[in-house]
C-alpha cells in the first residue's frame, strides 16, 4: 500500500505568521498559529470553512473552535520537532482513505515571547520534571538540550576522528543561506546585532555554551507560526497554487531517555528516511534539496548520514566541501536553518514552509535586491526531529 499512497495528496500552499523572530511586542501561541492558518487560506484560495482535518501539537480543539470548524479528522500528534512532518504523512493517508479531502498543519510557538513575559509558551510538547527520561538523565550531568548534543557530538568525535571545528561548517554555510533570506533573523547587522556573514573562527571562538558546542553552534529561540495545506490532487490541481506532491513519507523513534539511545551517532532517521524513499520509488541519490532539523550543528550533519546523503562520519562534509551551500549540487536548508533563520522551539515547520517555497518556484527570488535563494531542485528530502534525537519524521516531496 506505500505506493499506493505516493502523490495521494499535495502540499497546496504554505505561510507563515505576519510577524516571527524576535518582535517589539509579546505575542501568543495561538496568534501565531492564527496568523498562519489565514495567510495559507488567502494565498491557496481555501475558505478556512472548507478545512476538513486540523492538525497541531496538542492545539487542534483550540484551533477549531477559534476558527469555527467541526473537524472531521483531528490530530494532536505531539513528538517535538518533528511532529509536523508526521502530520502531513498522516493527513495523506486520511486523504487516501477517503475520510477527508482537505487538511491543516499548524504551528504557533512564541519561543521569544514566552521569555519576555515570564509565561509558558502553549502546551505544544510537555515534559513533566518527574518523567523517568528526565530523572533518569539528570544524575549524568544532562541539564538541558545542549548538554545533551554536546554527548552526540563527543562521541561522533571519538568514534569518527572529527572534530568540533567540522562541524562549524555547518554554521557558517547556514548563515551564508540566511544573509539571502530577509525574513531571517540573522540576515544582516541591521536585523540582528550578531547578524550578518560568519567564519569559522567566530563559530569556534563563540561563547562556550555546553563543551564543545559554542553559541554558534547551537540554534535559536524565536517566535514563529506556520502552516501548510494538504489536499486532494484533483483539489490541488484547480487551485491558483503550484501543487508540491508528497511522494513519500515515513517515520520512527529510537528512545525516549537518551540514555537508551543505543548509538548517540545515530538516529531513527535512517529508518524513517527509508520508509519514505520506498513509497517514493527514490533514493537518496535522487534528493536535489534538503531541508533537515538543524537544533544544533551536530544534529544536522548526524542527520545527513542517516538520510544516505554522506557516508558514515562524513556529514560534516557536504557543508565543509561546499555542496550543501549556495550554487552546490545538494543545497541544505535554503532559509537560514534554526541556527540563522528561526528556530522557535519546534523546528519542523520552519522546514515544510522552505520546502514547499522551494519546490513550488516562490522563495526569494531577489526581490529586496539580493541575489535570491531560489533554487531549481524538482526533488527534496524534508527531516524533522523530534526530542532528544529521539523521533524522527521524513517526507519525500516533488514539484509538480
């Protein structure tokens, strides 16, 4: 039935909320994810009374009673960063078996916001400090999402020869993509006093954060909302919108406490990412663009060699020999990433926005007066992760 269920459904339009990153004054969760929902029905045309399935991180009721619908598919599927991803495979298989034509992945998440005002960002991803993967972490010196990855990126030093100065590549091309982006947080010294281009020194030389990751290597915390439309193609080929068809979708989990992880150079991407390749009929071979989960400059090169696009130890590589950058053969994360465009907490939805922007031919295209980030990829892997490298959701998506 994965075949079956390979262009099923097409990402019809995607948007993002009217103001993200760092705004001058506070705002919701739920504004956020408001903001988004309308801008997606205005650009595809969609009355939002036409929406059939809401899907979010625990939003979903809320959403549907602010916005007036009776939904008649509903997801909450909560699992960190990823969760988006997994939500538009599930929205393609509810529109494959019939039970809804057309459906909604919202995001709103005030990361900034949320520090200003002292409050709590929305219920998006629970982790209650009595949870056996907290407690059981704790002792072992984790403490928060950086100590954590700073483990990863020691043992892939140990068990690979690399070293933290590898992965500072990754930081540098990502920033290089966000000095092309606008909307991104770091485009400039006039958008961000740290903005602007970076080199590998300033990455290594950077604030020490947890050791060996500096600040530079580590993302940021943002507002941001999002959302994209999934419809039925005889639907998405009657709208003003450039379709981007789900080719293929998979996901998986390795653990919940990551000291269960059984390789900390590892993730259920690989597992993921080969479940979503098979229903395509592709390979990583065929991948013209990759938006991958970039919470931390080791979780994206760690990632690349679970998706098959770099050997074994060698993530590093596609940004340190130029092929993940601007005019290489395999562009990464066109926007910024989470480490220079936006990273509000829950990175997935900031990859789906880029991809279908990407795929559809309407990213930035020189319009503000620079040279543009628009690519020509036809074909473009999509990997969120979610947790503590935890879970993972991978989409294979094709222009039309």
């Amino acid at each position: 039935m994965s075949h079956q269920l390979s262009k099923a459904a097409a990402i019809v339009g995607a948007a993002e909320a009217n103001e993200i990153g760092y705004p001058e004054e506070p705002r919701s969760s739920l504004q956020l994810h408001i903001e988004a929902i309308k801008n997606v029905s205005d650009l595809t045309g969609i009355p939002i009374s036409d929406i059939q399935g809401v899907f979010s991180t625990a939003w979903t009721s809320e959403l549907a009673e602010h916005l007036g619908l009776h939904p008649k598919y509903i997801d909450t599927t909560a699992v960190g960063g990823c969760s988006f991803e997994i939500h538009v495979h599930h929205a393609l298989c509810a529109i494959y078996a019939g039970v809804i034509d057309i459906a909604v992945v919202s995001h709103g998440e005030n990361g900034w916001s949320q520090r200003r005002t002292g409050k709590e960002g929305g219920i998006d991803y629970p982790r209650h400090p009595d949870a056996p993967a907290v407690q059981g972490t704790m002792p072992y010196g984790f403490s928060g999402p950086p100590s954590y990855y700073a483990h990863a990126m020691v043992r892939h030093n140990h068990d690979f020869g690399t070293k933290p100065e590898d992965f500072a590549h990754v930081a540098v091309v990502t920033r290089e993509w966000a000095t092309k982006n606008p909307r991104a947080v770091m485009f400039s010294e006039e958008s961000h006093e740290f903005g602007g281009p970076i080199s590998l020194d300033d990455v290594n030389n950077a604030r020490l954060i947890t050791w060996p990751l500096t600040m530079l290597h580590c993302c940021l915390q943002t507002d941001h909302g999002g959302a994209v439309i999934v419809a039925r193609p005889e639907i998405a080929r009657e709208l003003k919108t450039n379709p981007v068809w789900v080719a293929g979708a998979g996901e998986s989990m390795g653990h919940a406490n990551m000291l269960e992880m059984e390789d900390f150079t590892a993730t259920s991407a690989a597992r993921s990412s080969r479940a979503a390749y098979e229903m395509a009929g592709m390979n990583a071979e065929d991948m013209e663009l990759a938006m991958i989960y970039d919470s931390f400059t080791v979780t994206a090169a760690i990632t690349a060699e679970m998706l098959g696009l770099a050997p074994r130890g060698k993530g590093y590589t596609l940004w340190k020999d130029g092929h993940a950058a601007p005019g290489g053969r395999l562009p990464i994360n066109t926007n910024g990433g989470g480490l220079s465009f936006n990273h509000s907490g829950m990175y997935g939805m900031q990859l789906l926005v880029e991809a279908y922007r990407q795929l559809s031919g309407t990213a930035e295209d020189g319009v503000n007066g620079i040279a543009g980030k628009q690519t020509n990829a036809s074909t473009c892997v999509v990997n969120g992760t979610g947790g503590l490298l935890s879970t993972t959701g991978t989409l294979v998506l094709t222009a039309d």
